[in-house]
C-alpha cells in the first residue's frame, strides 16, 4: 500500500519562500514546447508553404537553428494550432443565449417521450408487445429479451 507523504508547514514555507526568491530567468532560457512554438510561428510556416516549401524543406530550415523535429510533428503541431485559432474566433463570434439551449430540451423531452409511446405501442412475433410502459421485460430490435438484473441487489 502506497505511503502518503505528508511535510511540515515550516518546510512549505520554506519551498514557498526559494521559489518566491529565484531571479527572472532571461528569456532566450525558456523552455517552449513544440505546439506552442509551432502556434507563435503559423503565420510563418504558412508564409512559407504558400511560397512553395514542403514540410519537410521547412524542417530542414529548422533543423539548422538546432530545432529538430520530424515533418508528421510539423504537420500535426500545424493542425492542432489551425484548430485552436478556428475554436477561438468561433467562440469570440458566439453570443450566449438561453433561448435555443431551452427549445432543444423541450424538443428533446417531446422526442423522447413520442419514442416511448411509439415503441409500447408496436408489436412484434405474432402481437406479443416489444415493450410496454412499467413492464420489466423489454425486447430490443433483435427480438432479444431484456431483463434487469436484481438478484444481485
């Protein structure tokens, strides 16, 4: 059984008071992964397809400057960053409103209960009923019987 390691609060305060003292790292230091540096240089990497460069010829180009990535990376960065930019500006462009969000679950519990009349109302093997309302055996398309299992309440 895994231990659960706890700390006294004078050594969080401690941690706490180091990380609070660090000076500012220089900025040409920090770390950016592959997606966000990829998001920061879209415009650029598709300057440079629309100027006729494959990918791959535009990983090479980066390769030079030590940033050595594969093309299906390029590719998928490219992808994930044209989608992000397309949810914002959708989300920007939408103005929230309660009205639809209303309608469709009065539309949903309307279809909802027209399938339930609809489904006790048909038959199916000679008449036998395919489901009635309040009965524990339902049959599905299949004609399989369906039943609750409550033995093991």
């Amino acid at each position: 059984m895994p231990v659960v390691k706890s700390f006294t609060q004078a050594q969080w305060d401690a941690a706490s008071r180091r990380l609070d003292a660090l000076p500012e790292k220089p900025a040409h230091e920090h770390r950016v992964n592959v997606r966000d540096a990829i998001k920061s240089m879209q415009a650029e990497i598709s300057s440079a397809q629309r100027k006729g460069y494959t990918l791959e010829e535009i990983v090479q180009q980066l390769a030079e400057d030590g940033v050595e990535i594969s093309a299906s990376t390029l590719r998928y960065a490219m992808q994930r960053a044209t989608k992000e930019t397309r949810t914002k500006q959708v989300d920007m462009n939408t103005v929230p409103s309660t009205a639809p969000a209303t309608r469709a679950k009065k539309e949903r519990k309307e279809r909802t209960s027209h399938a339930v009349n609809t489904l006790a109302r048909k038959t199916q093997d000679g008449g036998k009923a395919v489901s009635q309302q309040g009965s524990m055996v339902i049959r599905d398309a299949f004609s399989f019987e369906i039943t609750p299992d409550v033995e093991n309440l």
